[in-house]
C-alpha cells in the first residue's frame, strides 16, 4: 500500500472537509485516517491516504489538489509517508 499524509490549513470556512475529500474520491483516492481541529480561526487538518487506488503518479495527484488549494485558497501539503517517517525516526 502507498500512503501519502495530507496536510491542510488555512483560514477557517464551512465545507473544506467535505471540497477536499469528494476531490480525493474523485481519484479514487482511500482516507485511512484523519484529525482535523480549529486553532484560533485557522483550520488545520491532517489525513492518511492509500494511493495505490488513484493509477496515477504522486506528481499528477499533487497536481489535481491544485483546483481545491485555489478554491479554497489553503495550503495543501502531500507528502510521500514512507519518506515522513524516514524523517522522524531517530
């Protein structure tokens, strides 16, 4: 299985959860996991997702987050897990 964590923050507003997930659904795309909070008016969320459903390269999913980071006018972060948890290991 490939994972990715998504990362998303920004200025709070009604539907992020709901805009970045139907895209992500859209490629086929499996949330494994999610946390998502408010910390004083920015929205911060993180998510877990299985790859190997979308048959497409990690550079073109990056790609299709661009119209909902431009929507939605937040930063959208997609990293590589296997390569988050390289970092974090000591």
């Amino acid at each position: 299985m490939t994972k990715a964590l998504i990362s998303v923050t920004g200025q709070d507003a009604t539907g992020i959860i709901a805009k970045v997930s139907t895209k992500l659904a859209e490629l086929n795309i499996n949330i494994l996991d999610i946390t998502q909070t408010i910390l004083g008016g920015y929205f911060t969320m993180m998510m877990v997702v299985d790859l190997d459903g979308a048959n497409m390269a990690f550079s073109a999913i990056d790609e299709a987050l661009t119209s909902v980071r431009q929507e939605l006018q937040m930063t959208i972060h997609m990293q590589r897990m296997d390569i988050f948890d390289a970092m974090h290991r000591i």
